[in-house]
C-alpha cells in the first residue's frame, strides 16, 4: 500500500507535533504524521503529579537502557523514551526552560547561523501562552502551548528558598528573562491543572484538518532514498508494510536515540559500521550517532517523620484523600503539582561564564524500588551537572529495526566531569543544614552520615548516578565533515531530508531540553516552507 503526501513526518514526540501542525497551517500542503506509539489517552499522561507512573508503564515508554557504563560500575542507565502521542513531552517532568542565553551563542559560534540567542529569542515567544510575566519582552502570551508556575507550592518549598537565601544565593524572579541565574520557583507546561505536551497543544487541533494524516502504531523502518533523494519512508503498520511517500521532504523527529538509529537503517552513517551489519550505504557520514551526551545527576536524600512532603502515608491519608476528590472536581491540588516546583542555577567555583549546576528540589521522598508514587515522607536536592565533556555515541544493535540500539553515553567519560557533582553534594548538604529545614528533623539516607570525603562521595556517585533524560546531539547540526545537518536542519549529502529534534544540538543546553525542543522545531517549519526568519530580538542577555 502506498499514499503520497508533501510533506512525511516521522516521530509524533514534541518536535513532530509541532512540526506537522505549523506544515498542515497551509492547507495546500498535504502531511503525514507517523508515531511507533499510540494514542495519549492514559489518565497517568495528564495528571501532573503522576509523572513518575506514566515512566513506569510499558506501553508509554521505550524502556531503552544504556550500554554498561563503565564509570558508573558497569550499570546500565534506564533512558525512558515515549512512545506515544507527544512522545517523551508526555512522560516528562514539564518543566519549562529554555537554556541559558550563552548556551545559543555556542551554538552559533560553532557554524551555525540562525541558532543565536537573538534569533531564537523570538520563537521561544512565538511558542509560548505565559501570562504570569505580562509586559516582559521575553515571554509570549498568544502561544500554542501554556506555561505557568504551580498554583499551590507544597510546604517545603519557602524552607528550600529561605535555605539558599540564608547562604547569599539571589533570586531568580523568572528562569526564563534576562538572567537565568539563582534559585526560585520555577514554570511547567501545565494548562488548567494539567499536561500541555505539544500533542495536546499544537496537534491536537490541528487534527480536524484533512490535509494532515496522523498514523498511529505506525512504525518507521527506514527511509526511502533514491538517487541521493528521500523519497518516503517504509512503515509498518497494523500487519501491512507501506511506503508513505514524499514529494517534498521527510523530516526526522525521532529523537536523540532513534533518529539516528532510522538513518543508520536507511544507510546513512559510517559505511563500514553499516556494511558488517549487511545494510547498504546510501551516504557515507560518521558522525551519525556520535557526540550524544546527557545531564548526570546524583542526589542528597532525606527522610522524615514529618507529613509535609508528597507521600503516601497513613498520616497522611486524609490530607490524600481529598486531594483525589479536589484533582477530580476541579483539578487542582497537590496532583496538578509535577512535584519539580523549585530549583537554583549556581555555579560550582567561582570565575564560571555561566551557571553549571542545577539543583533541583523534590519535596517528596524517592522509593527505593519501583513504586512509581512516594512512599513515606522526606525529600531530595539532586544535583545535575549542566555542562558534561563527555561524549558517548548510538550505534545500530542490529539491522532488525525492532531491535534497540546500542546507547553509550560514556557518563563520566571524562575526569572533568566528576569534580562538579562533588562539590553540588558538599552545597546540598550545606542548604539542608541550614536553619530553614531545622524543624524537619530530617535524616540523610544517602550518601548517608559516613560518606563525608571525596572518596567516599566519588563511589557514592559511581554507584547511583543517573541521567535526567536530557539526551541529544547525535545527529549535530554544524558545517564540518562529522556534523550530520547543517544550519538548516538538512541531512548533508541527501537531498529532501531533514531531522529537527534534540538530536541537532550541537551541545546541551543548561537545563531541561523541551522548550528547546519546541524552538528548533518552529524555526524548521520557517525554513521548510521558506518562510523568512522571525526578526532577531533586540534584547540581550
């Protein structure tokens, strides 16, 4: 079975939501949305507070795991990947951050016009509806998707605030204005107490068009090329294998992982790597799959006998219960809450040019086990390091494009990258001794009383550290020979073929990757219909 279309989209995640309402806005163009997964109707997707429980189900997440790493005493890492409708925007933490202002400058340092902090300004505005900053030059309040502060704090976190203040750390009135530097509150992409993915916020009205075709369970399996040209793409669908093809492009939206696993399928990467797993080489380009890196975290972990934190308890049962009665009625409440209400954005030593470290605090206890609600009550100051140097790769498992592909971030790869997360567990615990969390009479589970030296922090983090699922640049956007798209978001050495996701970073951004995610991909839709670039900002940093 074969359809035509203009335009083919492959990966219904954050990015080709986007991607496929802003196409589909011209109603001359035709587009096909595809997405592995299914539709997003699992009341766990919606509720914000039941993020960890839309991780924790099989029929929402990929479940990848990294290689052994061996930095981290050989553990496989999980790398949770949606796999539905909105992709991982629907099992993410909705935290809305942009990325510091240099970040861009990096970007478009490193050969990438376009990328700069001024000229991307204008489409993080573009995208946004915030009515909490009105009058700010930096926010948008007639944007697709809404982003607003949590109504209700729980009660820890004026103690978290006092905590840093009290330790001559400033505060940030607004993670995403002139200086996203110091601790705060901070914004998700929450609308009327629950989840705004862009599956909800662009595609979804988007759907009642007829020029945009969504195909669900819709697994891609390789691109289509001819003469150097995508042509479509080969999907499984249902028990039927299909060509849906394109007259104008494909575009890639698969993601930090599976993006450059379907170019590798379709023979775009290291030709010697492709040739010994029996594919055939449409374009030799080697840096498909590598310069992949994530964010490292490790955490200081508390337990409590007090009953403010997010818990289940029989002390708290009541409190619980009509927090499931207020969630049901009116949404909201403590579940309209993603529990990641605050954090800071400090830097490790002095003479940084930017922030390294986010610390980001939970108000609610992490279980030991699996079960995704917390059980008891304490809480967590984790601490990610924003900026690794340490660079891993994805590589094809198998030519079967059932089968997961090889990740290997390479975490702590590099010594650099370690010293950081030290000193963030040495700060942790200083905002928690500090007299604001006095009255909670907390208890240090982990790293515990007895890891006081580097040393034994150093194994503590070998031995729990986790990434906080912010992988990107394995197809890296740039102008020299390894880089895999150039500024225009086209793969280099075939025509008609794109890919717009966070696999295009060039480098990490310093914080959560969404809202960067949803920038790149309403810059692409500018440049796939040839519409001019929104003008630069004229705001600085």
């Amino acid at each position: 079975m074969t359809d035509v279309f203009d335009f083919v989209v492959v990966g219904a995640g954050t990015a080709g939501c986007v991607l496929a309402a802003r196409l589909s806005e011209d109603h001359s163009n035709t587009v096909c949305l595809l997405e592995a997964g299914g539709e997003d109707r699992h009341p766990f997707i919606r509720i914000p507070a039941t993020v960890a429980a839309a991780i924790a189900q099989p029929s929402l997440n990929w479940r990848f795991m990294t290689e052994p790493q061996s930095a981290l005493q050989n553990r496989r890492i999980p790398l949770p990947r949606g796999r539905v409708l909105g992709g991982s925007g629907s099992i993410n933490g909705m935290v809305y951050f942009r990325g510091q202002p240099r970040d861009f400058e990096d970007w478009a340092a490193l050969g990438n016009p376009g990328w700069s902090y001024r000229e991307v300004l204008p489409y993080f505005i573009r995208s946004e509806s915030n009515d909490s900053y009105a009058g700010s030059p930096y926010h948008g309040r007639e944007g697709s998707i809404r982003v607003s502060h949590i109504a209700r704090l729980n009660p820890m976190i004026p103690a978290f605030l006092e905590a840093m203040d009290s330790l001559g750390f400033k505060r940030c009135d607004d993670f995403n204005g002139v200086d996203p530097e110091g601790y705060g509150p901070r914004q998700g992409t929450i609308r009327d107490g629950r989840r705004d993915s862009t599956a909800v916020a662009y595609l979804r009205p988007a759907r009642t068009r007829r020029n945009l075709e969504v195909l669900t369970d819709a697994l891609a399996t390789r691109i289509v090329i001819e003469n150097r040209r995508a042509s479509g793409v080969e999907v499984e669908h249902g028990r039927q294998v299909r060509r849906v093809l394109a007259r104008r492009e494909v575009i890639v939206c698969a993601g930090a992982v599976q993006s450059p696993q379907l170019l590798m399928l379709s023979g775009i990467g290291d030709a010697e790597a492709l040739r010994a797993l029996g594919i055939e080489v449409t374009h030799h380009s080697p840096g498909v799959g590598a310069n992949y890196h994530d964010h490292l975290a490790a955490g200081v972990l508390m337990e409590m006998s007090n009953s403010e934190s997010y818990g289940i308890s029989l002390r708290a049962a009541p409190r619980g219960f009509w927090n499931l009665i207020e969630y049901a009625l009116f949404h909201r409440g403590p579940l309209a809450s993603n529990v990641f209400e605050a954090t800071a954005f400090v830097r490790s030593e002095p003479g940084l040019d930017r922030p390294d470290l986010q610390l980001v605090f939970q108000p609610a206890r992490r279980n030991p086990g699996t079960f995704p609600l917390p059980l008891g009550h304490g809480f967590a100051l984790s601490v990610v390091h924003l900026y690794p140097r340490s660079r891993g790769r994805v590589s094809l498992a198998s030519p079967d494009p059932h089968a997961p592909p090889a990740v290997d971030p390479n975490l702590l790869g590099e010594s650099e990258d370690l010293p950081p997360i030290l000193r963030g567990l040495e700060l942790s615990r200083r905002i928690i001794a500090t007299p604001a969390f006095a009255r909670y009479r907390a208890m240090e589970v982990q790293p515990g009383p007895a890891a006081r030296d580097e040393a034994a922090l150093t194994d503590y983090v070998r031995r729990v550290a986790a990434t906080v699922h912010h992988p990107v640049g394995s197809c890296r956007m740039g102008p020299d020979a390894d880089a895999v798209v150039d500024a225009e978001l086209r793969v280099h050495g075939v025509e008609a073929l794109r890919v717009a996701d966070a696999s295009v970073f060039p480098r990490l951004v310093g914080g959560n990757t969404n809202a960067a995610v949803v920038m790149v991909a309403e810059k692409a839709a500018d440049r796939i219909l040839g519409i001019p670039p929104l003008q630069p900002s004229e705001l600085t940093q």
